[in-house]
C-alpha cells in the first residue's frame, strides 16, 4: 500500500493531453513539493518535473500543478515517446521519509 | 552535469549484509545543500525509498528498513554508501542511487544495479 496513490494506467492518442494524478494527505502533498519520474521499459528513473519546474531538457509539453493534496502531472501534445511509467514522490512529515505513489503506466495508443 | 554511477556485488547470500557505494562526479558531494539518496525497485514493482544522508552527515531512514539499514558517506572520494543487513529474498531489487534537493525532491538518478540475494 503506497502513501500516494496514482492511476494505474491511462492512455491517450498522439497529440491528446492527458493528466496524471497523485493523491496524499497534508502530512506530505498538502506540505511539501511533489516530483515526477519517468520510468520507460525498466531503464533508470528520469526526473520529469519538479514542482510545477521543468528540469533541463524536459519539453515543455510536460506541466505540474498542485492542489491541496492532490498533484497532476499534465502532458499536452502526448507523442509516442511518452509510453512510460510515471511515479510521483514527495517528503512526508509523519514519517520523516519520502513517499512514491505506486506509479501509472501511460499509454500512447 | 552530476552523475552518479552504483557499485557493489550483484549477488549475496540470505541473512549476509548488501554493501552498495554511489560515486559522484561533476561535483562535489560535500557541497550544496544536498541529500545523497538510496531508492531500490523489486522486479515488476515500484520505486521504493529507502534512506537518505545529508552533507552534513545527517541521515533519513524508511521506517519499516531502519533497524537494518546504515548511510555513510565519504567527501574524500566523492561517495556515498548503504548497508543493509540480515537481507532475504525480499530485499532483491535494482538499487539506485541519486541526489535530493531540498524543496524540489530527486533530481539526478544513478543508472541502478541489480542487487540479488540467494543462496
């Protein structure tokens, strides 16, 4: 049982948006900035988006926002390249841990 | 640009201890405000947080490892380290390293070593 809890997948055309959810409490979402990994075939994590902040070479069809305890990650113009899992994490303050939602596979039909 | 590349034995016995060391390089893992971090992920399964350090020597463990799990880092050679004793078949997973950075999270990942525990 994940602290965050995601979709398990969504799917989407070439060209759809499609946003990804990650619900948590106010002892982690509600309090600290959440952080979007990507995961394609079983290679290493890549850090996608931190906060509602791209990192460097990111494409900017990907966005993060925030509400309450619930963050979403938005892509917008889904391209092939997307089909990946997507995990969210974030810290937790009743556990003094960091937490990852148990991740969403996207996709790209 | 940091990198960061695990090393360590890819197989060890039931009840033995797993030893894994990340180097860092295109930086200095004593500067910066930043936390060196351990993440594994079973197979087929998700990402799994397990322990942190900070720079400052400062560490974080996930509640349920801490009794076995130790975080050390060494600024003279640019790495850090976990060790996680009494380790069973559960514990086999792809261990990564990566880096924190306060208020923003996981920003830089190793490329993550199979670490199997069997007899």
């Amino acid at each position: 049982q994940s602290a965050l809890t995601q979709e398990a997948s969504v799917s989407g055309t070439v060209g759809q948006k499609v946003t990804l959810s990650c619900t948590g409490n106010s002892n982690n979402i509600g309090s600290y900035a959440v952080g979007w990994y990507q995961q394609i075939s079983h290679g290493a994590p890549k850090t996608v988006m931190f906060g509602s902040s791209l990192p460097s070479g990111i494409p900017d069809r990907f966005s993060g926002s925030k509400s309450g305890t619930t963050a979403s990650l938005t892509i917008s113009g889904l391209q092939p390249e997307d089909e990946a899992d997507y995990y969210c994490s974030t810290w937790d303050s009743s556990l003094s841990a960091r937490v990852f939602g148990g991740g969403t596979k996207l996709t790209v039909l | 640009q940091v990198q960061l590349q695990e090393s360590g034995p890819g197989l060890v016995k039931p009840s033995q201890t797993l030893s894994l060391t990340c180097t860092v390089s295109g930086g200095s893992i004593s500067s910066g405000s930043y936390y060196w971090s351990w993440i594994r992920q079973p197979a087929g399964k998700g990402l799994e947080w397990v322990g942190r350090i900070h720079t400052t020597g400062s560490t974080n463990y996930k509640p349920s490892l801490k009794s076995r799990v130790t975080i050390s880092i060494d600024t003279s050679k640019n790495q850090f380290s976990l060790k996680l004793t009494s380790v069973t078949a559960a514990d086999t997973a792809v261990y990564y390293c990566a880096r924190e950075s306060p208020g923003i999270g996981v920003d830089y990942w190793g490329q993550g070593t199979l670490v199997t525990v069997s007899s």
